[in-house]
C-alpha cells in the first residue's frame, strides 16, 4: 500500500516527488489538482465531494487524497501548490467532522509539514491519510439523506447495498433490532433517492423530514404544472417537518381557508377558497380561489400560485396604454401580505413553533415591466414606455426569508416586495400601499 498507512508527518519529501511520473491512481491513492472549490451555484457541492471522497476510501482499504498533485492519465504528473494550505486543510478537516457519519477514526487532514522544493518554487501540499477502519459503513449527510459510497480501484461507487447490510450489520452489533431496522429503512430511502440522482416529483411530500427537501420536491410539480407560462408562486414552510401538524379536515383550518383573516373585501390577493373547491388528498388540501390556487399540506406546507397573464397582476394594463405585459404594483403588493396572514393565522391555530421559511417567485417573466409610483397617482397612466424598464432576464425573481413564528406579515411582505422592485430598477420609494415603517397601508 502507498507510504503503508503511514502518518503524514513520516512521509518523506523523497517519497512525495518519486510519485511523479511514476505513481498511478489506484484503491489507496488519489491525486487533486487543487483544492475543492466553491461553486457559487451550489454551494454544498464542494462539501459533497470532500465527503464522498474521504468516506470512499474509509469504507474501502484507507489510503490518502494528495491536493497539489496534477495527474494525467491517472498518473501524477506534476506539483502546484496550494494557497494558504494551513487554511484549506482546517476547512476540509471541520467539513468532515460536520458531515460525516460514523466519525473516522484517526483521520488526518494537514498541509505537508514543509514546503517542498521543486523546479525552484516553494510547493505546498495538503494531504488527507484515511486509516483503515474497523466502523465502516461512514456516511455523509447531504440534501436530507446519508449517502454511502465505497472506492473500487481508482473510481468511486455507490456502496452496493448487499455490502452496505451487512457492514451495518456488524458495526452496530449489539443494538437493538428495531433501531438497526430504523437505520436501514432511512438509509436504504436514502441511497434509492441518490440513485435516481434528483426527487422525483411522484414522491410522498409527507414522508420528507427535511425543509429544503420538501421545498425541491413542489418545485418539482410546480414547474411541471407550469411550463412556460409566466407565474407568480408564494410558498411558506416550517423549519420542523411533522406530517400530522395541520389538521386540513378540521373545521378551524377549512373556515380560515374560506375566510383568510385582514383581507380587504375587495383586495388582490389571497381571498378564500369556496368550500366545493376544496378538493381534500392523502397529503392535505388543495382549492382554488378566483384568481389561481392555494395548497395545503398536513406538515404546513402552504403555496399560493397563479398565472401572471389576464389575471389581476395585469389589471388595467390596457388604461394604462402600455403595450408590454406588466405587473400591476397594488397586486405586487397586496399579494404576499395576504399570503402571509393567511399563514400565520394557519401556523397559530395548528400550534407551529418553529422558524417558516418563505419563498416568492415569479416566473417566466421576460417581456414583463413594473411601474414605480402610486396607481392612485392621476399621472401614474401617462407615462413613455422609454421610461420603464423591461425585465429581460431569463431567470426568476426569487426573494427568500426565514423568519421566527411571531414574524409580522407586512413587514415581511414588505422585504420581499423591495427586492422585486430592484429587479426593475426601482428602489422602494417607487412602491406604493406601504408606509415608511414597512406596514401595510391602502389609501
């Protein structure tokens, strides 16, 4: 085996540079040419292959993953070094103390002891040595699942599943039968999931316990429902999933699905679900109201969407003498306040303590325009559309807040209603309907 499962600190400098051009990747081996980057459009990635990395070797023979080694080939080829290397190897080995599970014993994570001198520079290495263990199956925690990955030769596998029982099997001897049933149940959901490489949106949204899961899994259907049509879509979910918190049969939900609380009689927004509307699943409830659709699942998942075309958000488009699709600004307004009483008064009824997540989306929406100002304004209509911009982006406008169970709506909405605006290059003393403490108001 390479360097004999050997500390980092006995590895010799001679034995690092008689690696290149002669050492091949293999069962005990790998070579990085630098460090695992963040991707600025997943963030967790970086943290993923570090796990899958280590926990490949672990659950294998051990060996060690060498950052500032070029191969080509899978054969190392060269040395760069690797900046601030005291830095990346402190990152990596908290990473894998955070994610991984069970723990690996005797895990090193360090920079080289010294630099090494080669072609006249100065070369820092990061080396990973993974020991043999006697705990395997290691895991690591992403997405809502613990994924178990073994390494065969010089690639990595999904851990097959016969190997993984039986390793489980005998790492957890004596346990409990019921607990090591438990653990196999999560982990088997766990690895058929990661097999599938995404969610499926056929899932069962009450068997998910994770909150960003839950999330992924309606953006599934909901793009599936909605093509290319332009959409605007809310959403609001606790932090802590359970799948019985709301009672959607009960008669105090369906009367405040009927009767949302402080909505103007004649508003924009969410104004209740006709009672033979209610179309009641195995998940919860699902309705209309006269503008688009309101869902409620029994873990208080709520979600409100509709079409952005011939519908209120487009209202009085044509007085206006705009030619372009637009947004009507008391609707952009009015709609996620209404949205968010609406789950408030559902949250405290049910006796949900834990922090909502809150998402507001609109989709689809290249071609579409925003207009600053006030629609009560008697100049509001005469305006060049010169003077407007259009939203030509190809991508959504999403605003995200996370707020604790006391949250007040208005000043929430009020956030999420800026940053739509900002989108059009308007800064909030073009929106109207709200006050300057962010309250909602309607003159």
């Amino acid at each position: 085996m390479i360097f004999d499962n050997r500390r980092i600190s006995e590895i010799t400098e001679q034995e690092l540079k008689d690696l290149i051009g002669n050492q091949e990747e293999n069962l005990w081996i790998d070579f990085k040419q630098q460090d695992y980057r963040r991707d600025p459009d997943d963030l967790e990635k970086h943290k993923r292959e570090i796990c899958k990395d280590v926990t490949a070797m672990a659950n294998a023979e051990g060996g060690y993953i060498l950052i500032g080694v070029r191969e080509d080939n899978k054969v190392a080829q060269d040395f760069f070094t690797v900046s601030d290397a005291i830095k990346v190897a402190q990152r990596i080995k908290s990473i894998c103390q955070q994610y991984i599970d069970t723990p690996i014993l005797n895990l090193e994570v360090e920079s080289y002891p010294h630099p090494l001198q080669w072609k006249n520079t100065n070369i820092e290495l990061v080396i990973i040595h993974i020991p043999p263990s006697e705990r395997k199956p290691h895991g690591f925690r992403s997405r809502g699942t613990i994924n178990f990955v073994k390494r065969d030769g010089d690639t990595t596998r999904e851990y097959p599943i016969s190997e993984l029982i039986q390793d489980l099997l005998v790492s957890y001897r004596p346990p409990i039968m019921s607990q090591i049933e438990s653990q196999l149940t999560a982990i088997l959901r766990g690895t058929q999931r990661e097999r599938r490489n995404s969610i499926s949106a056929q899932d069962d949204a009450l068997d998910v316990d994770e909150e960003s899961e839950l999330v992924d899994l309606m953006n599934l259907r909901f793009r599936d429902a909605i093509s290319d049509q332009p959409y605007y879509r809310i959403l609001a979910v606790p932090k802590e999933l359970d799948p019985e918190a709301v009672d959607t049969r009960g008669e105090n939900i369906r009367n405040i699905l009927k009767n949302p609380p402080n909505i103007r009689r004649a508003g924009f927004g969410v104004t209740g679900m006709m009672e033979r509307d209610m179309v009641p699943s195995t998940e919860g409830v699902r309705g209309r109201d006269m503008y688009g659709e309101i869902i409620l699942l029994k873990n208080g998942f709520l979600e409100v969407r509709c079409p952005l075309s011939d519908s209120h958000f487009q209202w009085m488009h044509e007085e206006a003498k705009i030619s372009t699709p637009w947004l009507y600004p008391y609707v952009v307004c009015e709609f996620p306040v209404s949205f968010l009483k609406l789950a408030k008064a559902i949250y405290e009824v049910s006796g949900i303590n834990s922090s909502i997540f809150i998402r507001q989306e609109y989709y689809n929406l290249e071609g579409f325009t925003l207009i600053g100002g006030n629609p009560s304004d008697p100049f509001f209509r005469i305006i060049f559309e010169d003077e407007i911009h259009v939203y030509d982006e190809p991508t959504p406008i999403v605003s995200k807040q996370t707020v604790d169970p006391n949250f007040v709506p208005d000043h929430v909405a009020y956030e999420l209603v800026k940053e739509v605006y900002d989108c059009f290059r308007l800064d909030e003393r073009s929106i109207p309907a709200f006050d300057e403490n962010g309250n909602f108001i309607f003159e």
